[in-house]
C-alpha cells in the first residue's frame, strides 16, 4: 500500500481571479501539483460571502510580523 502523494495548489501565472459584478462571484485558476509535477488545473469559484473571509485571512497572512523583544 503506497501513501498518497500530497498535492497543492498555485494561482496560474498570467490569469487572474475574476469577480462578477453582478453575483460577486470570484473565481481563482489554480494549477495542481503532486510534488513538482502538475496534475492539472482547476478554478475555485467561491460566492461573495465566502471570499470575503479568505481575503482577510490572506492579506493578515502576508504582513510583517512583529515580535515583541523583551
């Protein structure tokens, strides 16, 4: 029995996330990989409401951190 290989996901170079105006619908191309080999590629298509959230949490994710030094 062989474990699974874990995959990840990478925005598509050249293609951006899309937002209807009228729904709020934002979709996102991603390429999928096992290690370094691409499997495919796939869009996430999220409603308004569910992108909201993953927007905040990405933009906390990519500020600077600041630890306190004591």
């Amino acid at each position: 029995m062989s474990l699974p290989v874990p995959l990840h996901a990478s925005t598509r170079r050249d293609e951006p996330p899309t937002c209807d105006p009228v729904t709020g619908e934002v979709r996102v191309p991603l390429a999928l990989y096992a290690v370094d080999v691409h499997q495919g590629d796939i869009e996430l298509v999220l409603s308004r409401a569910e992108a909201q959230p993953v927007i905040d949490a990405l933009l906390r994710a990519a500020q600077p951190r600041l630890e306190v030094v004591s």
